[in-house]
C-alpha cells in the first residue's frame, strides 16, 4: 500500500515473498493453504506493525519469531538450509561423546533437541539409555527399518544401552504418519504373530543381556492395555493442546488432503509421548530414537517428560533414506527387502545392495555398513565400472551384519555359476531361494511356470511372470522357456533333486523335489 512506510513496504515484501515461495514449493492441493497463509501474513503484519512499530518489525531476528507459529513452520520444512548440518554446524564440530560422532560422521543426524546438553549427558553418563520403537504391522521388518536398527547398533557400540520397544499396544492403534487412510485393524493374534517375527531379528545386531551396556526389549502393551481410560484423560489429557496436535506434519497432511482421521489414531501421537514418560520411569531412558516423519510425535514425549517428571529428556531423529531417484528405500519393483532369512534370501538379499545406484553407494556404505570412513573414502575415488567394486563391498558389508559372513562364500560361488552358464551343482545353489515339490504334484501336467515364478519371488504377480516368458528372460536349467503356459514336470529333473529357474541374469530360485 502507498500509505505505508518504505520500512513498512520491505518488510512486507520480505514476508509475502517467503511465504509464496513456500506455497508454490507445496502448490499441488494445497490452493487453500495459499490464501490461508496470506491472510495470516498481512493480518500478523499490520498488527506487529501497530504494537511494536515498523523498526522493530524489521528487524530480520523479530521477524523470524513473530512468523514462528505457523507461516515460518512452512518456510522451515521447505527451506534447504534446515539440515542439522547447516544449521548446527558449530554444535556439530565441538561433539565429544562417541555415539554422536559417529552419528555426525555417517550422516544419520537429521534433528536433535538440545544437542549440546545432550552431548554433554551421553559423556557424564556412561551408560545412558535410549531407545527406539518398532510397531508390530508385518511379521518382519525390512530394509527400510535398518537404518534405526544401525543406529542402536551403534548406541551399544559407543558404550550406551539400547531399548527396543515393541509396539504391542501402539499397532493396536495403529500409526497415521504419512498415511492417506487408516490402517488395518490387526487382531491380537495376528500382532501376536508379527511381534515374534519382527524381535528375531535385533538379536543379529545387539547383545541382549542384564549388564550396564547390554540391550533390553520390552513391550507397550505392557502399560498400554492397562490404563484407565479416565484416570489416563485426568492425569495427561491437560499436557496436550488440540492447537499443537493439528499443527504436526502428520495431521496436517491427512487433513490437507481431505481424507478420514479418526479419533484412534489421533491418539497415537499421545500414546507414543507416554511411551517415553514410562520407559524413563521404568528404565531411565533420556532420548528417543527416530525417523524424522516421527518429529512432532517425539518432541511431544520430550515436553511431556519435562511436564510431569520435571525430567532432561532429548529427541535425536535420522533422515528418511531415499534412493537417488527419489524412490522410497525398502521396496523394490520385486517387493519389500525384508530382513528375515524366511522372508527374503541370502543371495535376493545380497543383490538388492549389489543393485544399489552408483550415486547411493558411499552414502549406503556410511549408513549400513561398519567400514571405516577410511576405506570409504578409499572407494569413493572409484569411477566408471570400477564403482562394481564398492557395490560388492558393500553387499558384502550389509549381507555379513544381517545373516552372518559364513554366506558370503555360497553367494558368490552361486553368483560365479549363474554368470559363467553353468547349469549348478547343489553346492552353487543352497544361497538361491527355493521351493519344495512333491513327485506327485510333477507327475502327468505338471507345475506351471507362471505358478513356480511366483513362489519363488522371481516374479510379483502371474501377470509379470507370463511378460518375463515372452520376453525371454525366464530360463529352465539355462533353456530358455518359450510356453508361458508350459509346467514342469518329471521329466525335467532329469533324475535329479532340484532344477534351477531364472529370471533376467541376476535372479534365479530353485525347485527341489521332495
């Protein structure tokens, strides 16, 4: 407005500008945001100018806190200088407790509360104890989960004590993060199942046991189902506002997107800070592990400990991994890459590293693997094909840590006959998944091709099965298959026990006969 004063003009210039460059980075369904946050923008603008007059509204310092609520939130996500990195740079030099360090140095820091108080507890502490949630929705986890599992990995490995949480009591909930529709009501049974299936795995990664350092899992549901739906309300309703719970990323996307958000899982975010008060009540745990789509939720667990316990906790997050290509980690065009052996192979296992993108390779090699920053600097200065080196290194790496480094030999032995077109000694294939047939199932028409792909995971539907036979990349004992509706039958076990399908050059499984 001409009216205004030339101050008075910039400063508004320097907010809306900010401010419309956030709508535009978030423009695709979110028109209504846009005149939302322009109308807060002008109506904060003229009352700032009026209480605080137009010297103090420019300062640049002033300006920052005033927007604090809600249009700076939005400027902050969007921001490319928000990385912890970047904007704790002097905090992050001075880091002298190990766990943060190495944290710091691999690049698993995405957030933190309070980082210097924290790196001065971890050091006057020794050990303390944090801990890290895993909810119960699948009967495995995969590799999605593994950089916090690394994390605790290296908690231990810095002299501290990690905590799993299984989340008996949470998946009955079940988390909203970063989900455009409520999740499927598991049974107890079911969560039962999944929490059996996904505990088998820490035992590779930590040492589980009653000394000072040692890891210790434990369970929600064992405080959970316990509580008293009023007494809980009277107790913690108050430390929680309706403002700050609308105001988490989490909310604010189902909502922008106009989908259903019960009252379940609006709990889960309360649940979840309770988890954090009990855990340093019963364990003494001071930091909470996480993923940075969990941030609100944390942080809330850290004010409710202040709140109730009058307790120092912190909240440290990693980044969410994503590929170079900007897909999410932990899923392939083949499925999910789960962690358990019953799941996913060996060999299938080895190969989704072995796969990795040339541009992924030394981040992937700091986050999951124990190689030291050394001879990963060493592997970075390879080019061209000689990048194959360090993607075997770092299979090798990731594979070892999971399921043990006495593997490696049959994967590459399976590798080394698949590639040289020899049709397989049993010894060249026991690192390929396999399954198993009876004589009578291959007697007169046999199994079909399309059926075994599947089974084996070579394929993710019949429909990609039948498009890998008339492409030529399905091949029977190095034939290839021409039939999309042929079987397997007797005949072909030729007087042997198993036969080796493939799929492309790099995938086979195997049928034994039973």
């Amino acid at each position: 407005q001409p009216s205004l004063l030339p101050k008075q003009r910039l400063c508004s210039y320097y907010l809306f500008t900010h401010i419309v460059k956030s709508c535009i980075l978030n423009i695709v369904d979110k028109r209504m945001r846009i005149a939302r946050m322009m109308t807060v923008a002008a109506s904060m603008f003229v009352t700032a100018t009026r209480a605080f007059g137009p010297s103090k509204v420019f300062s640049h310092r002033w300006t920052q806190r005033a927007l604090g609520s809600t249009a700076t939130a939005e400027i902050l996500t969007d921001s490319d200088d928000t990385s912890i990195y970047a904007r704790d740079a002097d905090a992050l030099a001075n880091l002298q407790s190990p766990f943060l360090q190495v944290m710091r140095d691999r690049g698993f820091l995405h957030q933190c509360t309070n980082i210097e108080l924290l790196d001065q507890k971890l050091l006057e502490n020794q050990p303390s104890s944090a801990y890290l949630g895993f909810d119960a929705t699948a009967d495995s986890l995969h590799v999605g989960s593994l950089l916090q599992i690394m994390i605790l990995r290296h908690l231990q490995q810095s002299g501290h004590r990690p905590i799993v949480l299984v989340g008996g009591g949470t998946t009955k909930v079940g988390d909203p993060t970063g989900k455009d529709e409520s999740r499927v009501m598991l049974t107890d049974e079911v969560i039962q199942n999944n929490l059996h299936g996904i505990s088998k795995v820490f035992e590779k990664f930590l040492t589980f046991g009653d000394e000072r350092n040692e890891a210790i899992m434990v369970n929600n549901d064992d405080w959970l189902s316990s509580l008293k739906y009023l007494d809980f309300l009277r107790e913690y309703g108050t430390q929680f506002t309706i403002n700050r719970m609308m105001s988490f990323e989490s909310v604010k996307q189902r909502l922008q997107r106009e989908a259903p958000f019960s009252f379940l899982e609006f709990n889960y975010m309360i649940l979840q800070a309770y988890d954090f008060l009990e855990l340093h009540r019963r364990h003494g745990a001071i930091l909470q592990l996480g993923g940075s789509d969990q941030w609100g939720n944390m942080v809330s667990g850290v004010d409710l400990g202040r709140r109730c316990e009058g307790a120092e906790l912190f909240a440290l997050t990693a980044p969410l991994i994503t590929t170079s290509d900007g897909k999410k980690m932990g899923k392939t065009a083949g499925g999910a890459i789960w962690l358990n052996a019953d799941k996913l192979s060996e060999y299938d296992y080895w190969q989704f590293w072995r796969n990795t993108a040339d541009a992924d390779v030394i981040r992937f090699l700091k986050l999951f693997t124990e190689l030291p920053l050394e001879d990963i600097a060493e592997l970075e200065k390879l080019e061209g094909a000689d990048i194959n080196k360090a993607k075997i290194v770092l299979a090798d790496q990731a594979t070892a840590i999971l399921h043990g480094r006495e593997c490696l030999s049959q994967i590459h032995e399976t590798i080394q006959t698949m590639f040289s077109g020899a049709k397989g000694d049993l010894q060249s294939t026991e690192a390929l998944p396999r399954v198993f047939v009876s004589s009578e199932e291959v007697e007169g028409d046999g199994i079909r091709y399309l059926d075994l792909l599947v089974n084996l995971e070579l394929a993710t539907s019949k429909k990609e099965a039948r498009r890998l036979i008339k492409g030529g990349g399905a091949r029977l004992e190095g034939v290839k298959i021409e039939d999309e509706n042929g079987s397997l039958t007797a005949k072909d076990f030729d007087g042997k026990t198993e036969v080796t399908l493939r799929a492309g050059k790099k995938r086979a499984g195997v049928v034994e006969l039973q």
